[in-house]
C-alpha cells in the first residue's frame, strides 16, 4: 500500500463544526446555527489554536490535512486558505501534501470548488450518501441525487482526487438495490469510495424511531449479504477495501486516514478534535472542547481549546495500535505490538482466532483479519487484546 512513508507521516485535522440542517442519522459534532458565522473570528482562534498545538509537536513535516465536519464546504474559500496558511506558517509542510475537504454536494457548495483549489485543497469528500430521491429524503439530506451526482462531476473536474461516502443497509435495501447502486456509484468514482453500514446512533432521532420499531434495519444475515455484495463488487472493479469501510485503487488510499489506523502521529484543531501527539516520548491523547463558542472563548483565552490531554500508558498504548490497525487489511506487524506494549499477543489466541477463519498471519509475518472476520471485528480485538 502506498501514502506517506509511515516513519514520517504526520497529520492535521481541522474541525468545523456547523451544517445547513442535522441528519437524523449523525452523531458527529455538528450544529446548525440560525445566525451567520464569524467565520474571520473562527478562522484567528484557528490560526491560534495551530500555534499553540504546533509549539508542542515543533520538527514535525505535515504529510496530510483533512479539514472535517460538519460540513466544512460551508466556509468560504478564504477561511480555508486562512487555516492552510496558518499550518504552513507554523509547522513544515511536506511538497507532496495531501489536502482534503469534506463536502456536502448541493449546487451551491460546488460553486466553491474552484476557491478551494486556489486556497491548496487538492481532494474532496463529497457526502453523496444514496442515489435515488426518497432514500436521501428518508435520510433527511438537502440534496437531490442528480445534484449530488453533479457536484461529483465538478469535482472530477476541478481536484486530482475526490472520493465520495454512500451509505448502505439502508432500512428496506435488498442486496439486489445495493449491487446496482454499488455499480453505478464505482462508474462515477475514479480512486476512491467510502461505504459505510448505517449505524443508529444513540441519541438520534433514527435511534428513537429504531427503538420503536417505526425504522426497521437489515436483520444481520441480510446485513452480511449487503457486506458481501459491497467487497465482491469493489474487488471485480479494482476498488478492494484497504480498511472496514473504504475501498481505493492501490495507491490512492487517503493517506491522512492511513495516519489514524497505522497508530501515527496527529493534531486536531478546531472544536470537538482529537489528536494523538508524541511528546518527550510519551503518546499524548488529546481533545478540544466540543460546543463551538465555546472553544472559541477558550482558544482566544487561552491559545488553545483543550479540554483532555491524557498521557497513554504502554498497554493503552498497544491497544489502540491493535484496535486501529487491524481496521486495515494490511493488518499489524506483531512485532510492533510487542515493542508498544512489552508483551507479545497470545500465541494461542491467535491460533483459535486462525483456526476459526477470523485472521491470517502472513508471510512476511503480518497479522490481518479475513473477510469473514472483518464483520466481527470488535470481537476478534477484544479477543487478541485480552
Ligand atoms: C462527518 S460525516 C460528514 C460529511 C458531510 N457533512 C456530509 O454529511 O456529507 C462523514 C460521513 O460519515 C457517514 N455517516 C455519518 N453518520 C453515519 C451513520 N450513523 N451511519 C453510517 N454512516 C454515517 C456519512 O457517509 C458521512 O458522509
Ligand atoms: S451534513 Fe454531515 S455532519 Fe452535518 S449533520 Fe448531516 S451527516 Fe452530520
């Protein structure tokens, strides 16, 4: 797998926190506001708050940025170019960086496109999520499917590289609608597709309406149907998935997620974001305040948001490397584990887990989950790490 050399990788990401309307289904740290944004306001307590968090991580070349939401295509192109200036004031950046933004693909956000691209995003992620109207209604989106598909065109021709997100296991998604929606999202896609399950998040109005039995989910045999449909689809169209939910061409993976899963080194700016930040040695867990004024009252007071700085010991250490790594079919190198944690996984339970299909060790001593494990993987980490 390609993307920056691991040795050196390291990551910034910047959280904007605010969107048009929320989505029934999502969690994410995300907030509509009915007043305009002080978006030259938020962008000084960005630019300050990347001082701030560059002081603590000095010597290092950024190789990725990914600027997430939110909706992170509501700011105007000179608030990205703010944010990016201020990351390139403060910290190396290195010449093949990556940049990408997050976008929603309504008409008016891909009028912006073009501003991004003078402002050095060279990659989008547009939130497509289904193809046809009543599945976007249903999931509550402001977006029409030949809008959506539109903005994916401009992004073809505006950035290198773009990606786009579809959600599936939609309620009533029959494997046979997934496989033909599949297909024509891989004719639209160039490198890269992230295809997510729908999770009912705690929380959610699709969480209550789950719990009353008014929002029906694939049960888990359809569910692993549509999971089998996604990788047999992918595969034959030489997309493979590199992690759980996100499939590219070999050499186009994002390399800014490959940082999170390969247990690499991160900042995160802006309200909500976490970071993992080595310091004289130590692996520092990192997060800022969530509720946006409130970050902003703090970075301006202080210079920066944060709300948690927690110091991870060697075992925690260890298995957050298991936990995010074995999310990638390139799967962990055991060895570093045992470097992290100062024991080695259990030979035996990773013969039970081998016998039952779950993982692989390979030649060059890789341990990778199958894809028969991959839908049990919460199970298969707990399992190893134990
Ligand atoms: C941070 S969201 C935001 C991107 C952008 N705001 C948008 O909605 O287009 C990133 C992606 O997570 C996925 N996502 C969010 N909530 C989800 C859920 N409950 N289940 C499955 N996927 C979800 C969606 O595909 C979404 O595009
Ligand atoms: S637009 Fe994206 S981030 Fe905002 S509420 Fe919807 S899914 Fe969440």
């Amino acid at each position: 797998m390609s993307g920056a050399d691991p040795a050196t990788a390291f990551g910034v990401y910047v959280h904007w926190p605010f969107c048009l309307s929320k989505c029934p289904y999502c969690d994410f740290n995300s907030h509509v506001r009915h007043a305009p944004i002080d978006e030259e306001r938020f962008a000084r307590a960005f630019a300050r708050e990347i001082e701030t968090t560059a002081a603590r991580s000095r010597g290092r070349t950024v190789s990725s940025i990914f600027l997430g939401g939110g909706t992170p295509s509501l700011m105007q192109p000179q608030t990205v170019g703010a944010i990016l200036d201020a990351i390139g004031k403060h910290w190396g950046v290195g010449g093949d960086v990556e940049v990408t933004l997050e976008a929603n693909p309504t008409s008016v956000e891909a009028t912006r496109f073009r501003g991004y691209r003078a402002a050095g995003v060279n990659r989008v992620s547009l939130g497509v999520q289904a193809l046809d109207d009543p599945s976007l209604k249903a999931l509550g989106r402001l977006h029409t499917a030949r809008e959506a598909l539109d903005a994916v065109a401009i992004a073809r021709s505006v950035f290198g590289r773009y990606s786009f997100d579809l959600i599936y296991a939609r309620p009533d998604q029959t494997p046979v609608m997934w496989a033909e929606e599949l297909q024509r999202a891989i004719s639209e896609a160039v490198e890269h597709l992230s295809l997510y399950q729908l999770t009912i998040e705690e929380g959610t109005p699709f969480f209550g309406l789950h719990t009353a039995g008014k929002l029906k989910t694939p049960n888990e045999a359809i569910a692993r149907a549509l999971y089998d449909v996604t990788q047999e689809i992918c595969t034959r169209h030489g997309l493979p998935a590199y992690e759980v939910s996100n499939h590219a061409r070999p050499g186009a993976e994002c390399r800014h997620n490959l940082v999170y899963w390969r247990g690499e080194e991160y900042a995160g700016i802006g309200p909500g974001a976490h970071g993992r930040l080595d310091i004289d040695g130590i692996r520092h867990a990192i997060a800022t305040e969530k509720r946006p004024e409130a970050w902003l009252m703090r970075v301006e007071a202080t210079g920066d948001g944060v709300v948690a700085d927690d110091l991870l010991n060697s075992e925690e250490r260890a298995d957050e490397f298991l936990l995010m790594g074995l999310r990638l079919r390139e799967g962990i190198d055991p060895q570093r584990y045992a470097a992290l944690s100062g024991r080695s996984l259990d030979p035996r339970r990773i013969a039970i887990l081998r016998d039952e299909g779950a993982i692989t060790i390979s030649t060059d001593g890789r341990l990778r989950v199958t894809q028969d494990g991959f839908p049990v993987l919460d199970a298969v980490v707990a399992d190893l790490a134990a």
